[in-house]
C-alpha cells in the first residue's frame, strides 16, 4: 500500500523519515542563475558616463573633449576598482555555488531557504559596491561590504555542509570530500572578511587591501582550480541469465 501511495506522487523522493523533497532543482538554480547575472549587470550602473554639463564645468572647463574625458575618468579609478573587485567576487561565490549544486538531486525547506538568504546578499552587492565606491574612505562602507560578503560565505559554506550530511539531497556518487572542501573556502572567504570589516573600523585603506586576497586565498585553497570528480550514475550488474534444460 505504500509502495501504491508513492507511486501516485511522481518527482518526489520520500527519505528515512517519510519527508518528501522535490527531485527537480531547475527551478532553484535558475533563480540563482539569474539573480547572480542580474547582479553583475547591476554592478556597471554605478560607472557614470560624463555629460557635456560636467565636461564644460570646473575642473574641466576650457580642456579640449579628449582631455576632459581623461581626467574624469581619471577621477572615477575608486569606481572601476570597486567594479572589478565586485564582479570577480561575484564570479567566485557563482562557482561555489555551482560546485555545491553539481551535487544536488533534492531540495529540502532549509536547502530552499539558506539559499534563498545566500541570494539576498548577492542581490545587495552592487548597492553595497556603490557605496564603497563613492565613500571608501570611511570604515562604514567597507565594514558594510565586508558584512555582506561575510554573511554570503557563512551562508554558502551552510549550503555545502547541509548537502554533504544529508545523502538523499545529493547524487549516490556524490563527493562528500569536495562538498566538504567547498565549505571550507567559503567559510574561509567569510572569515577574511569579518577581519576586513574589523580592520576597516581603524584603516578603510588596510581593509580594503584584503578584498584582493579573496581571489588568491581562494585559487590557493582550490576553490577555483580542484578538479571536480564527475557524477556518473552506479552500474548495476546484469542478471544472470540461466540457460533452460533444452538450451546449448
């Protein structure tokens, strides 16, 4: 009889305790694929274009265009930086992310909503980078950055823990080693900056130096580089078949 009641719900996969998750994760990771892209485009919004007002006004008034132009760009380097920084950190927590969910098959409540509290800090990054922007000479706007990225590691490395204790959420061939790894250096991204946002309440300059650390700590711990072993589902062996009494 509950062989029959499971087979009326299809796509569901019932574990130990009779909890059904979801075996689809299309929906969720095109959530998060499309919040990380709207993110990164967002990101380019606080890079201005100069107008002719600005072009004809002090500092620039009576420079000829081509000058102008380069010292306003000039003028905006905190700008670009903030930009670059922001957009490969981005692209560090896309392929943590990926890395997780490679491994995913089933989705449950707190899966759902961890990532769901991940995707709100990413989503708050590029208003986060304005600031810093603009103001990064003052401990709050790197404080707040840092914050934020903190909080997306802290909720990224729960994200991978979750999945690597819970074996009905990932593939059979899963590799917990790698989901273990994977937590590791987002808990790792996440502590470097809790010690930015700290030594932003002193140095902003300092704090911000530890930004560029993020890509090579992560690169070094293998965050970017470990060779990822591939899914490959388990090979069940053949029936044996046994030859009839008549047979040759």
């Amino acid at each position: 009889m509950e062989r029959e009641k499971d087979e009326l719900v299809p796509g569901l996969l019932r574990t130990a305790n009779s909890v059904a998750i979801t075996e689809d994760t299309g929906r969720l990771l095109a959530l998060s694929d499309g919040v990380f892209a709207f993110a990164m485009t967002l990101l380019v919004i606080n890079l201005s274009i100069p107008s002719a007002v600005a072009l004809n006004s002090a500092p620039y008034v009576g420079l000829p265009t081509g000058v102008a132009i380069s010292r306003y760009l000039g003028s905006e380097t905190s700008l670009f930086i903030s930009y670059v920084v922001a957009f490969l950190v981005i692209a560090v927590w896309w392929t943590i992310h990926r890395r997780v969910f490679r491994y995913i098959r089933g989705v449950d409540a707190l899966l759902n909503w961890t990532n769901v509290a991940f995707l709100m800090f990413i989503a708050v990054t590029p208003f986060v980078t304005g600031l810093d922007g603009l103001y990064g000479s003052t401990g709050v706007t790197v404080a707040l950055y840092s914050a934020v990225q903190c909080a997306a590691g802290m909720t990224m490395g729960l994200i991978a823990l979750h999945v690597s204790g819970k074996p009905e959420l990932a593939h059979p061939t899963a590799d917990r080693l790698s989901l273990e790894r994977t937590a590791q250096t987002a808990f790792l991204i996440a502590g470097i900056f809790s010690v930015a946002a700290s030594i932003a309440q002193y140095n902003p300059t300092y704090a911000g130096y530890a930004f560029y650390a993020i890509i090579f700590v992560t690169w070094r711990s293998g965050g970017l580089t470990h060779r990822e072993r591939p899914v490959r589902p388990r090979r069940t062996p053949a029936p044996a078949t046994t030859s009839s009494p008549g047979s040759l």
